[in-house]
C-alpha cells in the first residue's frame, strides 16, 4: 500500500475562512496555511483533497504530525523554485509567437524579450529585479515561501531584505528591498493586479510583505483598503 502524502497550501484567511476552518490551520498574518491530501500529481496536474478535522480523527493523527509530514512531502513532490521574472515571462511570450508565427526559437526569444522590456517604458537597467518563487509544478505554489529554509538562502544570496508580494495562489514576486519602488508604489502594483489581471478565485491578498533576513521572519508591511 502506497503512502499517504501531503501537501501544504496558502490561503487568505478571511476569504476563505468557512472552509479552513474545517480543517487545521496556522494562521499567518491575513493568511493560513492548509493542509490537503495529495490525490494525483503529474506533469501538468494537480489534484488534493482538504484535510478536515474528521478526516484527522479517522486517520488517528495529530494536527502536529499531520503538518510536519506535509511539510516533507511538499518539499519532496512540489519542490520550490526561484527564477528571474523575465526569464519566466520572455518564456511565455516565446511560446505564444512560435504558435502564432513561423519564426525559429532564438528569433521569438529576441522578439519576446524586445516585447517584455517595452513593457516598463523604462531603460533596461532601471527596472528593478524582480523574481518569481513558486513550486515545480506552478500550481498552488504560493506556500513555497513557508517550506523552511527558501527566503533564508535567497536573501543571504542577495544579502538583503526581501519584499514580498502575492502575485496570486500560484507563486509570489520577489524583490529585493534596495530597489527603489516606494512601499505605496507596491502596494498599488498588487491592489490592481488583483482587480485587473488575477482571476478571483486566485487572489491571495492585497498585502505587501518583507522577509526580514536578520530576524527571518516575514512581516506584513501592509495594503490599500478598498
């Protein structure tokens, strides 16, 4: 018989409060992280069943034990990735022109790339670094940023503080804090993505967030109301 396994997930709380608290939880500031039975996992797909306090008492297990194993088997199966926004995105875009264009590979890479810095309207060495974290699969993701260890080494690479900001369920941009966006600035930057590009359902939160490398600890900086 195969092991059961389980994975962790990020959720905003208030938003999703009626279902979290079906099951156990740890609240992280306007968030929760869940826990949820991994049914199947391939390529392209991920199917999870929510672990409820029922299903916890029929299975006999602890809420410590249950998330102490999820823990391990998200880091096994939905390893955490970090790239550079651009590669992430001048990907997709690569793709898109091949399928709609007869141009070879290194030719869409150079068109996407064109495409992806006009995109700031900014000198290519104005725009801030930027990356995106999320797991192997880029499903569900946003959890990555709670597996142990990840903003720690990241931030000790950049040796700076981290801002964090909810790109949705599935992954989170990471910048690092020396860049010259002003709080206010970010804090716009995730309130209208959410209204404008992020489907509902996949909203995480409107909150701007640091990861403290000397504390390492991750603070909530704050959001627009509205």
């Amino acid at each position: 018989m195969s092991k059961t396994r389980f994975v962790i997930m990020l959720e905003n709380y208030e938003k999703n409060k009626d279902k979290i608290e079906k099951g156990p939880y740890v609240r992280q500031m306007d968030l929760a992280i869940t826990c949820h039975q991994l049914i199947l996992l391939e390529a392209e797909e991920l199917c999870t069943c929510r672990v409820t306090w029922d299903l916890l008492e029929l299975w006999d297990l602890a809420p410590e034990e249950l998330f102490k194993s999820a823990g391990d088997d998200s880091r096994e199966c939905l390893p955490p990735t970090i790239e550079p926004m651009e590669d992430v995105i001048i990907g997709f875009m690569a793709e898109d022109i091949l399928k709609s264009s007869n141009l070879e590979l290194e030719e869409a890479l150079e068109e996407a790339e064109k495409e992806y810095f006009s995109l700031f309207g900014v000198p290519k060495e104005n725009i801030p670094e930027i990356y995106v974290v999320t797991n192997s699969l880029r499903i569900q993701g946003a959890a990555v940023i709670f597996y142990s260890d990840v903003l720690k080494q990241f931030a000790d690479k950049k040796e700076c503080d981290l801002i964090l900001l909810p790109s949705s369920i599935h992954e989170w941009l990471i910048i690092p804090e020396d860049c010259s966006l002003a709080l206010e600035e970010l804090k716009s930057m995730v309130f209208d993505a959410n209204r404008l590009v992020v489907h509902e359902e996949e909203v995480l939160s409107d909150g701007v967030y640091r990861y403290s490398r000397k504390n390492d600890k991750i603070e909530f900086l704050g959001k627009i109301e509205g």
